[in-house]
C-alpha cells in the first residue's frame, strides 16, 4: 500500500532564506507527483505538477524534484516571503489508477 | 483555467439532516473526487466518479453517498448527519490520461 510521508511536520524560517522541503514515497510506481499549497480554511492549489518520466519542474521561484528510484520529491522555495506562509502538501498517484494519495503536510511560516 | 465550484463554504446542520454538498467543475473533466480534511488526519478518499454514473468508494465511504448524472456535477450526499462528519469536505476534478488535479475551495460542514 502506498504511504506518503513528508517531514518536517512544520517549518518556521526568517525571510529571505532558501528552503526544501521533502516528500518520500514507498512504491516508486506512480504516474505523477502534484504539489499543492493551502492556506487556512481554503482549498488546495497546485504548485508543480511533475509526471513519472520528469525529474523537475519550476515555477518562478518553486522547483520540484522527483527521483522515483529513491521514492523522493523534494520542494525548493528561493528567497522565502511572509506570503509562503501556508502548508504544503504532495501527492502521488498510483500506477493504474487516478486517484491520489496525499501526504500529511508541512506547515511553513516566514517570518518577516 | 479549470474552475472547481463548491456550493457552499459553510453548512451548519442539525444530527440526522440529510446534507448535499454540490460540487461543479467547467472543463469537461472525466474524473471528479471528494475528501474529507481533519487535522492530523490529512485528506482521505470518501469516493470518486470516473464517468456519468459511475462510481467507486475511496478508503471512508461510510455513512455518504454521491451522485454523478452529469459529467460536471457531482454531489456528495450525507443520508443522516452525525456529529463525527464535522469536517471539511474539498472536491477535485482531472482530465483523462492527465492526472493533475484541480480542487474547489473546500466547504466546512458543522453537524450539531
């Protein structure tokens, strides 16, 4: 059965830093891994959609990685901001079927 | 861009209520989900449609059914509220052979 796990559970930075966050998987057969930020109260919204034959993806100032041998994807954020205060959650989806299968979060502050 | 509509972005029901919770995606979109959020919990499957009636159970379908009789609507139905479904409730949609998801804003349903 697929576990998803990230760490750390929470994260606190001053600003300007440069972060990771991770993400590992126990079955390396998936078809894409999602990233998705949430803040309070709200729905998800995706970051960085990476499919199983890509080994990164970037957005401005998000790369996300995915080594699928190793079961990792890690998170990059460059030059952290008050507003990427928010947890940040991956997903996998498991070869041969469409549904995703979300790891519990990293809760990010930045403080400014 | 994809839109992912949920009705409503607070419910307050009373124990035995039978609740709906609509949810409407405008991209033509085969594959629609619904979680529950609970904090320490994560997201969990409570049930998915692939197509126009049809559906399959995710990991907690208990106490819920849903309903798909058009491709852009599929409504999440609570038969009989009970305390123990307070929770927030997101809705997702994807494309065939594209497994990106995209998610409403989340309703937070209170059951008294």
């Amino acid at each position: 059965k697929q576990e998803v796990t990230q760490i750390p559970a929470a994260l606190s930075v001053p600003e300007g830093e440069n972060l990771v966050l991770n993400c590992s998987f126990t079955d390396s057969a998936i078809y894409n891994l999602q990233w998705f930020r949430q803040d309070p109260g709200k729905g998800l919204t995706s970051l960085l959609l990476i499919q199983s034959s890509q080994r990164e993806q970037t957005s401005g100032r998000l790369n996300a990685s995915l080594d699928k041998s190793s079961g990792r994807s890690t998170l990059y954020i460059a030059a952290s901001q008050p507003g990427d205060s928010a947890t940040y959650l991956c997903a996998v989806v498991v070869t041969g079927t469409y549904k995703y299968i979300f790891g519990t979060g990293t809760r990010l502050k930045v403080l400014a | 861009d994809v839109k992912v509509t949920q009705s409503s972005r607070y419910l307050v029901k009373r124990t035995g209520e039978k609740v709906f919770l609509e949810c409407v995606q405008d991209m033509d979109h085969e594959n629609m989900f619904w979680y529950r959020q609970d904090p320490g919990l994560g997201l969990r499957l409570i049930y998915f449609s692939y197509d126009v009636k049809m559906k399959e159970k995710g990991d907690i379908p208990e106490g819920y059914s849903v309903s798909r009789e058009k491709k852009e609507r599929f409504s999440l139905i609570l038969e009989s509220a009970s305390t123990n479904q307070t929770s927030m409730y997101l809705c997702a949609s994807s494309g065939q052979g594209e497994y990106g998801y995209t998610f409403g804003s989340g309703t937070r349903l209170t059951v008294v």
